[in-house]
C-alpha cells in the first residue's frame, strides 16, 4: 500500500476561545474549518474550552478529522483574556492568531490577513476602520461605553482604532512572547496584548478593514463588565511601560492593502 505524503507543517494556528458556546459554535466552526482550508499553508484550530458546562468540549472531541486539525485546550481560569491566553502559548506556529466562536468577522478575510503579516507583524480587523462593512445591533448604553472605553485604551495603544474586534493575527514568536507576560485575564486583555507587542518592538497593528456581523449570544455584558474592563485598563496603566507613540500601521498602509488580495464577502 503506497504511503501517503507527509502533511506540511503547520503555518497558521487560530484560537478560539469559548465559554458554554455549545449553540453557536458548530456552524463558526464549520466555517473556520471550511475557510482555513481554502489557504495555501497549512492550518489548524485551538478551541480553548473556558470551563463550559454545556457540552462545548465534546462538540470539540468529536469533531471529525479533515485538513484542518481542531485540538481542544482546557483553560480553568476564567475570562476571555485568560482563555486567548491559554492558547496562544499552546500554539507553535509561524502565524498565531484568535477568532470569536460567533465568526462574526469572516475568517475569509484571512488570505488578506496573510499576505499583510509578510511585512507586519501585527495585523487586526477594524469595525472602525473606514472600509468596514459592520451591521452591529448595539444598544445606546453599549456604544456609549464603547466610545469610553477607546479613550481609555489609546493611552496605551495610541492611533489604533479598534482594539476589541475578536479577530487578530501575529508573528507567532511575537505574540507568544507577549501573552507570556500578559496579566489580564477579562474582556480588555486585547489592550494588554497590543501594547506588549509594541513595546516588544512589533510597533502598533496594521487595521485592516473586514465585513462584520454582529451575532446574538455574545457573553459581554456592559452592566456586570463594564466596571471591571476598566478596572483592568487602570492596572495595565499601572503595570505596562509608557508606549513610545510610534507611527500607526493603519495610516499609509492604502497601497498594501490594494496590492493584498481582495476582501471577500461572508457568504449569505
């Protein structure tokens, strides 16, 4: 019987980190799934289980083999942060980054990712990035403390638009040495882990603009987190070295963008 070839090694690893998404997560991850492996390199997917009660571990364990290897990562801890954590250093690839289990931003935009993270070792999604397509169904409160919590954020991370769109990719090494020394452990660790990769020389991210969808069954709640993401903000401000203000990726970056391949649209 002939041997088959060896499979390439692997040059993307994304992870999900998911807290009772027992719901949801099936079809997100039928897409990453399907959308990884339309890529040219070879991907897998961490699923981060943060103490989930559902059932999320099993829909994990049983996921049925195929090009685009699913592992599951147990995260005690709770908290997104902790959970992003977890799997950035379980990874080992060139190529590391993170995706909500909703796949609200669609992870086809990852060919452009990609071909980005060529010359910039931090690349995110921007719902606020003039070229992004976002149909959110916010309430008033909840973008009022969106706007508040920018203010806070860029005197850590100056000029970046959006640190909290659930879609980042990095230079592996880069980011595994960051999450290394990361602290927070609830919904702002996005800050943190942005200002430890400048500060360990990655400069500020590239903002790429995505089509994004907002999906019901999100875990952020303004009234019982609102107060503690602030809360973290003031210990990073604490903790974390003043940034050095370098230039924003996301300004004069038209003509990467242009040359990187087309954004494509989530399928209806």
């Amino acid at each position: 019987m002939e041997k088959s070839a060896p499979m390439s090694p692997i040059t993307v690893e994304v992870v999900v980190p998911a807290f009772n998404e027992a719901e949801r997560l099936p079809r997100g991850l039928d897409l990453l799934c399907r959308r990884l492996a339309q890529l040219p390199v070879h991907a897998s997917v961490l699923v981060v289980d943060n103490g989930s009660s559902d059932g999320t571990a099993d829909i994990v364990r049983a996921w049925p083999a195929g090009p685009v290897e699913v592992r599951l990562v147990h995260c005690a801890k709770r908290g997104k942060g902790a959970a992003v954590r977890a799997g950035i250093l379980s990874s080992r690839a060139a190529i590391v980054g993170f995706c909500d289990a909703d796949m609200a931003t669609d992870p086809a935009v990852l060919r452009t990712f990609l071909a980005l993270l060529r010359t910039h070792p931090v690349v995110i999604a921007s719902r606020t990035h003039p070229g992004s397509d976002v149909q959110a169904r916010h309430s008033r409160l909840r973008s009022a403390g969106a706007q508040l919590f920018r203010r806070f954020s860029r005197t850590l991370v100056p000029g970046v638009g959006d640190t909290q769109c659930g879609f980042k990719f990095f230079h592996g090494d880069l980011v595994r040495a960051a999450a290394r020394g990361q602290r927070a452990s609830g919904f702002a660790f996005d800050v943190e882990l942005l200002a430890r990769c400048a500060r360990l020389g990655g400069a500020l991210p590239l903002e790429v603009p995505v089509t994004w969808q907002d999906v019901p069954g999100s875990k952020f709640s303004v009234l019982r987190h609102g107060l503690p993401v602030l809360a973290e903000l003031v210990r990073m401000w604490t903790v974390l070295p003043r940034p050095v203000r370098p230039r924003p990726a996301r300004t004069g970056a038209a003509d990467e963008l242009a040359a990187a391949p087309a954004l494509v649209r989530p399928a209806a």
